[in-house]
C-alpha cells in the first residue's frame, strides 16, 4: 500500500519544516536544544497534522539516536520493554529515543511504568498528545519533561508546503501537473492550519483529474473546492478544540464583538453542535447582558426555541439575530456578581434563623416571648414597599447587589431611592 503523500515528502532537516517558528526559528529555545544534541524528554502538545511527528524523526536523525514510534491507542507496557531492551544492543549504542503518539491514552500504569525508564536515563522520551498535557499527562512525567506547545500553521506557510507537493508528485509521476494559481491558496485555507491535511487534498485532487494523452494532469479550482469544502472543519465534542472555541464564543459576546461572536457561531453550527451554541448563548444572555437589558433575556429564549424547533441549517438565523443582540445590549454582572457572594455566604454557613414575620407559619408555641408574626403586607402601604426586616439577624445590613452602571438599573435604582428615604 502507497504511503501518504504527507509520509513520502516529509521534511528532512528543520530547514525544510513549515511553521513552528516560535519553536525552530534561529535563537528560539526547541531549536537550540535540538541543535545542542543533548535531548530532555518533551512533551508536544498541538492539534494533528502540524509537525510533532515530523520533528521528532528530525530529531532522532540530527542526534543519531535510534527511534521507536508507538501509538498511546494500542501500545503497551510490553512494547516499552522491548524497546529498553535493545539498549543493551549494538543498535542501541548512541541511545534510544521512543516518540509517544497520543500519550493521554495511556492509562496511570502504563505512565508510571514509562517513569521507570525515562527516569533512569535509559530512553530519551518525546510524547505527543492533541490534549491539554497538564490534564491528562501523568504529573510525574510532566515534572521530567519539557512542554512544547505547537500552533496551527499560517495559511501562507502552508501554501508553500502545498506547492512543493505539486513538484514533488510531478517529479514523482513523471509528467507535468499544473494548476489554477488560485488552488494553493484555497486549500491552505481550508486545511485549517493541517499540512497533513493540506498534503493529502493535493494528491486527492491530483488523482481525481483525469490525465490527457501525454498524461498531463491540470487541478481546477472547482476540483480543488470539491475535494476541501469541509476540511477545514477541527472539532472534537470531547477536546480542547471544543472548549476552545465555546469559551471564545461566549468571551466575544461578553466583549461586544459581534463579527467574532459570529465567526465561533459558524464554526459550531458547522460542526452541527447547536446544543452547545445555544446553551453558551443562554448563559451569556443571563451573566454578561442580566438587568442592562432585560428584554434580551425573552427574546434570545425565544431565539434558541426557534432554533431547536427548526434544526439547522435554518437554526442559525434565529441564533444569529440573538448573538448579535447580546454583543450589542450594554452588559451587567450586578445580579451576576450578587448571587455569587450570596452562594459564598450561605457556603460559609452564615446564615440563621429566619425572621419571625417571614416564617410560613401562623402560631407561636409556649416558648414565644412576643407572640405574632408582625408581617407586613407591602401592598397595604403607599409605593407597595414598607421597611421591615428580611435577611436573618446574623446578615443583617448586608449588601449583595449593586446597580450597575447602566441606564435601566441606574433608573430603577433611583425609583427605589426615592421611595425608601
């Protein structure tokens, strides 16, 4: 079976790889590690296709160590024994790294077990995850290893790789393979930051056009649009791509950013997880927008209503309009901010008795010194409001809410200043 063309056209020295420059660039500290020969256990942490793997063969070629690649879904602790027993190999000699692929899916035992090893100095360890390490990286490993982050490649980085990968299947097959100008560039934005991704479009869209006489080969653009319409599309209901894009989407709307509150809408609805756009878009409506406009809160549950009962794709018209309204009403976390300390005080078990006139009882036993519930009924005075006491005695004067700064709250605030004084 042919290999990838990602696999057949990997970089062969740090030079040729895309991206990363905040990691390889001359002076940056991976780079000078690596370009030192001695090196720590790491940790790599990125989404797919973006060069961990790749990196990792660099590194095992530039220190002559010999490299062992295993797969977190399928190894086990026997596989890394095997391995630590060729370091008493001639193949062994000049040290045995072992790349970890998708380390979180190694379970506590297996980690420790590892330890053992990396501690010891007899592998040189780099893990790589798609996970958040500091979450599901044994804490023990994570203290003997250094922590890479990698990012999503720039589309114009990618471009490049997606040319180079025209040559390198023209020289390839032997025959010419030309292109719209305009088909890199369309799939180095589509990829979403994937050279992998990117890569393997381009020999799909190689193969899926059909050769002429002389066996020439020419991609369109609608080739191109057709084999990478959803491929820029990275979701994981259960990663850090999910949680990422949520908290992004709510920090928009809390921020009055409608262009970007819409752009993290899209990318939900395009993975079809309208439950997530909703609830998040609730929320917001209640913590960030609350008493500064109250009114959004009927319209955006009217919103999400309409979009649940419609399904998508007409579900993102309602929640659009509800997005674009809770980036533009004026925010408050008065009511928000007074729950909080209210939940912190009962929390502390501050609390107490509650007041005799707002018991929901309407007799006193023998032990009452002053029979009577003295409550007063509010309507039965002028403004509907009299002063008695309703917190419990031990939080008596306590103040949980402050109006915020907004014109609807300041203008019930003053009603009530003028009716309380």
């Amino acid at each position: 079976m042919t290999k990838p063309l990602a696999d057949r056209m990997r970089p062969e020295t740090l030079a040729d790889m895309v991206g990363q420059e905040h990691l390889l660039g001359e002076g940056k500290a991976l780079r000078n590690i690596i370009e030192s020969g001695n090196i720590p256990n790491l940790i790599f942490y990125g989404s797919p296709g973006i060069g961990k793997t790749t990196l990792a063969r660099l590194i095992a070629k530039q220190t002559d160590k010999r490299l062992h690649k295993l797969n977190g879904t399928s190894a086990s602790t026997a596989d890394i024994k095997a391995i630590v027993e060729e370091t008493q190999t001639l193949a062994g000699m000049n040290g045995i790294l072992l790349y970890l692929d998708e380390i979180q899916y190694f379970n506590k035992k297996q980690q420790q077990t590892l330890l053992e090893y990396i501690e010891n100095g007899q592998i040189t360890l780099i893990a790589s995850t798609t996970e958040n390490p500091y979450f599901y990286v044994y804490s023990a490993i994570l203290s003997r290893s250094t922590v890479f982050e990698f990012k999503p490649v720039s589309a114009s980085e990618v471009e490049k790789a997606i040319r180079r990968a025209f040559d390198f299947l023209e020289t390839e097959q032997g025959t010419a393979i030309t292109f719209d100008e305009t088909v890199p560039e369309y799939i180095s934005i589509c990829c979403g930051g994937d050279v992998r991704k990117a890569l393997n479009a381009v020999e799909l869209c190689v193969m899926a056009v059909p050769p002429t006489e002389s066996g020439a080969r020419h991609v369109s653009l609608e080739t191109a649009q057709q084999l990478t319409q959803r491929s820029a599309l990275r979701y994981d209901r259960e990663g850090d791509e999910h949680y990422d894009i949520i908290s992004a989407y709510q920090k928009s709307m809390r921020g009055s950013d409608p262009d970007a509150a819409l752009h993290y809408l899209a990318r939900l609805l395009e993975a079809g997880d309208l439950p997530s756009a909703c609830r998040r878009l609730l929320v917001c409506a209640c913590e960030d927008v609350g008493l500064a406009n109250p009114m959004v809160l009927p319209f955006v549950k009217a919103a999400v209503d309409i979009a649940l009962q419609v399904g998508l794709p007409e579900a993102r018209l309602p929640l659009a309009d509800a997005v674009v309204l809770v980036c533009q009403s004026p925010k408050s976390v008065a009511a928000h901010d007074a729950i909080n300390a209210a939940i912190a005080d009962v929390q502390a078990g501050k609390g107490g008795a509650i007041p005799r006139q707002l018991q929901n009882k309407h007799y006193d036993g023998a032990d009452a010194a002053v029979k009577g519930q003295f409550y007063l009924y509010p309507h039965s005075y002028p403004n509907h409001w009299v002063k008695q006491q309703y917190l419990p005695d031990s939080l008596k004067g306590t103040t949980y809410y402050t109006p915020g700064d907004n014109k609807t709250e300041q203008a019930y605030a003053a009603y009530w200043r003028d009716i309380k004084k």
